[in-house]
C-alpha cells in the first residue's frame, strides 16, 4: 500500500516505510505500514497509514491521508484525521478528535465517536456505528447504527445540485 508522487514529471510509487516495533512516529511524510506494534503519531503527517496483524495506533496530532486498519486493530483519533478510514472484520477505532473524510466499516468493524469527538464525512457501515459526539454526513449500508443519548447528527444546510454541504 504506497502513496503516489510525481519524481521528475513521472508519476511513481512510494514504497511505505515498515513499523515493527513500538515507536513515536514523527517527522515524514509518505506511507507508513504498522505491523503488529502500538505506535504514536505527533506532529502532522501527509501520507497514508495502515495497521496490520493487531496493530495500534494513537493519532495525538494531524493524519492527512488514509487510513487503513485490518482485523484485530485498533486506533484512538485524539488529533484530526483528514482522509478516507477503512475498518477491517474485528478492528476498532474510537474517536476524541475529529474524523473529517468518508468512513467505511466491514462486518465484525467498530467505529465509535466518542463525546466531543466529531465525525464529518460519509459512512457505508457493514458493521457497527456508535455516535456519543457528534456527526454529520450520508450514512448507508446494513450495519448496526447506535445514536447515544447527548449525541448529535448534523443536517445539510444547503444542498449543490444533489449534493448535501454541512457546515461545522
């Protein structure tokens, strides 16, 4: 799972840098590929990140790129994530923060907003969705949906052509 660049007017492949062991990770921009180790992202980071074989991560600041998580991982966006979420069979995210991109949630998925936490973005969910903060975006697919007592749903406050625009 690289990202894509341009290196001399060519588009190319970046190849993901491989996490294997627990770290803070800080201070590059291109893909990160975690397996099997719990690590902590600070700073900003543009570029794409994927968990594998029970991985976690801990999101403290800003993710600008996907984000992928395969069975048996977790993650906490505490910062902001800005991009796509991909939740495999068994993996778990719980957000503090803010999700600002589409969400997608395989059967056996948990995605949580927690209170003050904020998903912003549209959702197919297969699996399981639980709103204790607040969200605002189209929600599809066959999955479980639990709205909490507090939490909130935004709605569009305008719509271009047939799109819906939420303003935050």
């Amino acid at each position: 799972m690289g990202d894509f660049d341009y290196v001399n007017g060519e588009l190319v492949e970046i190849e993901p840098v491989y996490v294997t062991e627990n770290a803070v990770l800080s201070g590059y921009d291109g893909p990160y590929q975690v397996i099997g180790a719990a690590v902590r992202l600070i700073g900003t980071h543009n570029g794409s990140v994927g968990l594998d074989d029970g991985a976690s991560l801990t999101l403290s600041g800003s993710l600008n790129g996907s984000l992928h998580l395969s069975g048996g991982c977790t993650a906490n966006i505490a910062g902001g994530h800005n991009g796509s979420l991909h939740i495999g069979a068994g993996a778990t995210v719980h957000v503090t923060g803010a999700q600002n991109g589409s969400v997608h949630v395989e059967p056996g998925g948990l995605f949580r907003v927690e209170q003050r936490g904020r998903h912003s973005g549209s959702v197919h969910n297969d699996g399981r969705y639980e709103l204790a903060g607040e969200r605002g975006g189209t929600m599809n697919g066959g999955g479980e949906y639990v709205e909490e007592s507090g939490s909130h749903v935004r709605q569009p406050t305008k719509y271009v052509g047939n799109s819906p625009v939420y303003e935050w």
